[in-house]
C-alpha cells in the first residue's frame, strides 16, 4: 500500500479540498441578479469557511447548492469529490467521481486511494468509542483494542479542553501489525507510529503502557491540528506541540552542536534519515513552542492563544500569525532558545 510520492499526494489532496471556491469559471455571474449575487456570495464565504475547519457535512450541502447554478464546474465538482473522500464515503467518491466528464491527476489519486482504503476496511477489524473508529489487524487483543480506545478518549477530552476545539468528524486508529498497513511509503527506522489522515499504531507498542500512551496523545495532537487548520504547519509548531502534549521528553539535555535553520524546521522530520539530526530538530521544535506557551503563562489560555495561531497560519502564513499572536518571528523564536 505504500507508495513512494505519498506525503506529496497528500499535500495534493489538501490543496484540492482548499482551493477558493470563489474562482470558479463556469458560473455565469454577470447574469445573476443583485440578489443572487449576495445569496451566492454569502455561501461562497460560507463554504470556504466550512472547507478551512473541515466541516464536511456543512460543505458539502453548501458545494451542491452551488453546483446548482453551475452544474459543469469541475472547480466544484474538485471539491465535492474530495469532501466525499474526507468523509470516509469512499464508494461515493469514485462513483461521483466515474460521472465527471474530465480527467484530473488529483481525481485519480482519490479513485485509487479510496480503493486502497475500501480494501483496508474489508481486511480489518473494526471497534468504535464516541469520537473513534479503531482499525486493527493481527488479532490484538480485546483488551488491547479497548485500551487503546480509552485512552484516546481520554486524550481527546484533555486536548480538545486545551485547545477549547471539538473536531468536526470522527477519527480513525489503526492497529497494526503488518507493514501493508503502516499507510507511508519509505521512512527512517526510527519512525513508529504516524499521522496520515489515521493514527497509526504498531499493535506490539500496546505491550508498554509507558510507550504508547504518550504515542497515541501524541498522534492525536497531530489529529487536532490538522482538524484546527488545513494549512500547511510548519514542522516546528506541529512537532513541538505534540511533544508538550505527550510530555514524553521533557528531560532531555540540549542536543550538541550547531542549532538547526528555521528552514530544516519547517519541513519534515520524517525525511531525516540520521537518528541525532532528527533528536536536534524535535529538541528545538519543542523549545520553540514552550516558549510560546511560557509567553502567556503555559496555562488553559495559552494553549487556546497557540491553537488561534495555527488557525491563523492560512490566511497570515507563519511569521504572520507569529507576529499577530506573540510579536515574533520564526527566526526571532529560534534565537531565544539557543
């Protein structure tokens, strides 16, 4: 299931899902009304607002109604294959997608993710709490698939408290022991578990209460970001409040050496193959953003203060929304931690 270009086809599928529904082509504006120039207006805004929190059900109704007025749009009809998608309506998705009358790479990489996706729900086994849908392969036991379960509810009522944030949909774990279902492509050994869209959880790691409870507080914090905001986080931010959350590692000395650029910190960790260069870059993502918590006292506010920056970082980018909320600059914040 893995697939070398993976995390960019992600980032593609993203950009599908945020594309201003203002720009597209095929609605006849100029003929519309004053009227219905403002009702359109209004759902226009309406929707990319829904699209930026990812509230699905909320832009779907608001993507259908425009498809209305402009039937052929393939901007819209983009979109409403995407929000399928992101609604775990996989079937819907390709069988919308089969009526369109355009090919697109983006609507391709939906069809075969979504069969891949259909076909990794065929093959697990499947539990659900009030805000998850637990996946697992391997026959885990009862017991480890309930803690598992637990302790992500328990996670998602600390988390959303911190953030004063309810995401929208359900989220998804899975469990897993074979590598088909560990969803990223090539990746350094020192990766275990990660955040595609599901948390993802090696089920051997549930024999160590003392390792996987922070994991799954950890994933799930990269969950809540994603939910808080589709804008691409700067590795830093995501990181190191993920870290924070899972308090996992909040002894550790100062890595030696030269500090890491403000760009090796906004991209990936995962890509870095070399175990010390990736404890540098986490050490420091999460220096950074215990700096900003310190800031406004590291309590209940700022959190909420930190989870308004990252839902700005759309519309001001990430020196803006830094400025905006604690006068700074990612350069600035990097220096105050050396």
């Amino acid at each position: 299931m893995a697939q070398k270009n993976k995390p960019e086809r992600i980032g593609r599928l993203v950009c599908i899902l945020l594309m201003c529904v203002v720009a597209f082509a095929g609605f006849r504006y100029y003929k519309k009304t004053v009227e219905e120039r403002l009702q359109i207006n209004q759902m226009i805004s309406v929707t990319n607002e829904c699209l930026r929190v990812g509230d699905w059900k909320c832009a779907e109704k608001n993507v259908r109604e425009l498809l209305k007025s402009a039937p052929n749009d393939t901007n819209l009809q983009m979109h409403l294959a995407g929000i399928l998608f992101e609604q775990e309506r996989y079937k819907e998705c390709i069988g919308y997608i089969e009526t369109l009358n355009f090919k697109h790479s983006d609507l391709d990489y939906l069809v075969e993710k979504s069969n891949l996706l259909e076909q990794e729900m065929a093959q697990l086994g499947v539990e659900k709490s009030m805000h998850f849908r637990l996946e697992f392969d391997g026959g885990p036991s009862k017991k480890d698939v309930m803690e598992a379960l637990a302790v992500l509810e328990v996670a998602y009522d600390s988390i959303s408290n911190l953030f004063d944030f309810m995401p929208e949909n359900k989220m998804s774990l899975v469990l897993y022991q074979d590598a088909e279902f560990q969803g990223t492509g090539p990746r350094p050994d020192w990766v275990g578990a990660v955040f595609d869209g599901k948390l993802r959880v090696p089920v051997n790691m549930m024999e160590y209460r003392e390792v996987y409870r922070p994991v799954l507080f950890h994933e799930l914090t990269h969950a809540f970001v994603r939910a808080m905001t589709h804008a691409n986080v700067p590795c830093w931010m995501n990181e190191g409040i993920a870290q924070v959350i899972d308090a996992s590692h909040n002894n550790e000395d100062r890595p030696t050496g030269a500090p890491p650029s403000v760009e090796a910190l906004e991209n990936s960790f995962v890509k870095e193959p070399n175990t010390e260069k990736a404890k540098k870059l986490y050490w420091y993502s999460r220096k950074m953003v215990e700096e900003l918590l310190q800031r406004d006292g590291g309590g209940a506010a700022a959190f909420r203060k930190f989870a308004k920056c990252l839902q700005d970082l759309q519309s001001l980018g990430m020196d803006g929304t830094l400025q905006k909320h604690y006068e700074t600059t990612a350069q600035n914040l990097l220096k105050s931690v050396r």
